[in-house]
C-alpha cells in the first residue's frame, strides 16, 4: 500500500512539473488589436520601429486588396484554410502588376537589421526573379537587395539524401559569406530545399520558406506570408519540435523523389 502511495505521488509530481503541451494556434493577422499585439512584440525584441511600419504596410496593402473573406482573426487551431488563393491572386493583380509580398520579402522587413552578410554568388539568386519584381515596385535600395541577395542565396551541394551532406553546405555557405545573426529573441527560421531543376546539372538548396520567430517565455510565435497569392500568418507553438513538425508538414516532398528532405534552419543552427 506504502509502496503504491510513494508511486501514486511521484506519478503526480512529474505530471505537475512538466510542461503542458497545447496544439498550435494561428491567426491571419486580419484584426487590428492582434496586429498591435504582435507590433509590440516585434520592437520589444529589437526589430525597428520603421520596418515594423514597413511590414504594416505591407499587410494592409494586401489585405486592402484581396479581403478579409475567410481569413481567421482571433488565434484557432490549424485547419484546412476555406479561402481560395487563386481568387486571391486574381483580385491582386487587378489592380497591380507586380506579384507582391513573400516569405522572403516579409521576413527581410523585419529581420534586415538583425543580419550581417558579406556578399554572394552571383550564380546563386536565379531563384529570387518574381521577388526583384516586388522589390523594384517598393523601391528596395541597391544595399538592401545585395543583402536580399546574401540571406536568400541558394548554395552547392551535391546529388545525396543524407541530410548531414547538406548541412555541411549550408554551413560551408554561412562561412564563406560571413553570415552572422543577432543575440536576439527574433530569429529566422528558413527552410531549405534540395533541388536539381532550378540550375541544370547542379544540385542546390535554397530557400523555399522562411519566417520570423519571437521566443517568449511560455510559447514560440510564427511570422508568415504562406505566399504571392497566400495570406499572412501568425502561428503559436509550445515549443521548437512542434515548429519543425508544422514545416516538414508542409514543405516535405522527397518521399520517393531523388532530392533529400527541407532541413530547416534558426538563425546558424538546425532544427532536423
């Protein structure tokens, strides 16, 4: 009976101290308190103010455009989204001509000055052609697309699916171009994909996805733009585990192809 007790006890100690797991939470930044909310959070963590005004900006710009139809506001569980993004796409280029605001261009507002780079490849950038439309339309200054350029280079590797060769690359590359982040709770978070098609003959690994984490003390929060023609995101996690999970969700193809799997990146380390 003693025995039982002494386990029975140990049993609820453990439940009580260890963490509580909730499912992740999204919203599409669509309600002006939650925007303010995030803003807030975004300076206190060392973006500036004016490329938080920039990042707005943006938002109300296509949000103004296509709607708020369908979008969530207040934070919900993941679900298949009920908006169609070819609709929304149509109703941006109606009164645009250029294709607007990425993951890239969303995370380079807000990460630009927490990043020091020395120079790319100018082979490396083929990838970027649709972003240089947005970034011509929206005045981006020679410095800010060289270092446009830098962050999102694509880099050289080679024809495996061992995920370690990649990393090796991918560190290679921050070597060489003399990547360096921020001691910062604001990090990036970058997916990259292993791809034959973009450079005939080469494999490379660029950046297919990114977006902008802010660390708090009891849960991780998501920046997103999901694409062109897709809305903006804010995600909540518990914790680093469910982050790379909700990413390999989305952008993991190479089952039963020849390119390895996305390897996603915080800042200079590897989250798989």
């Amino acid at each position: 009976m003693k025995k039982l007790l002494i386990l029975s006890v140990l049993t609820f100690l453990l439940v009580g101290c260890s963490k509580q797991m909730s499912d992740p939470t999204y919203s599409n930044l669509v309600d002006d308190k939650m925007i303010e909310s995030i803003s807030e959070k975004l300076v206190a963590n060392g973006v500036s103010s004016s490329q938080v005004e920039t990042f707005k900006k943006q938002l109300s710009n296509f949000y103004d455009t296509v709607g708020t139809e369908n979008m969530v506001s207040d934070f919900e569980s993941i679900k298949e989204p009920t908006y169609d993004p070819y609709t929304l796409q149509d109703k941006w280029l109606s009164k645009n001509n250029y294709v607007g605001y990425n993951c890239r261009i969303t995370s380079y507002t807000l990460y630009k000055d927490l990043f020091q780079g020395n120079g790319f490849d100018e082979n490396s950038t083929s990838h970027l052609l649709f972003d240089y439309e947005t970034l011509n339309q929206d005045k981006f200054s020679q410095d800010d697309i060289n270092k446009f350029n830098t962050l999102f280079q694509s880099f050289d590797t080679e024809n495996a699916k061992d995920l370690k060769v990649h990393k090796e690359n991918i560190k290679n590359g921050f070597k060489k171009y003399g990547f360096k982040f921020a001691d910062s709770n604001i990090k990036l978070v970058s997916v990259y994909l292993h791809d034959q098609v973009i450079k005939p003959d080469t494999d490379i690994l660029f950046v297919g996805h990114t977006g902008i984490l802010i660390e708090e003390k009891d849960e991780l929060l998501f920046i997103e733009k999901l694409a062109f023609s897709e809305p903006y995101q804010v995600v909540k996690f518990s914790d680093l585990n469910q982050l790379a999970e909700y990413l390999l969700n989305k952008y993991d193809f190479s089952d039963g192809q020849p390119e390895a799997r996305p390897i996603i990146t915080l800042n200079d380390s590897f989250l798989n």
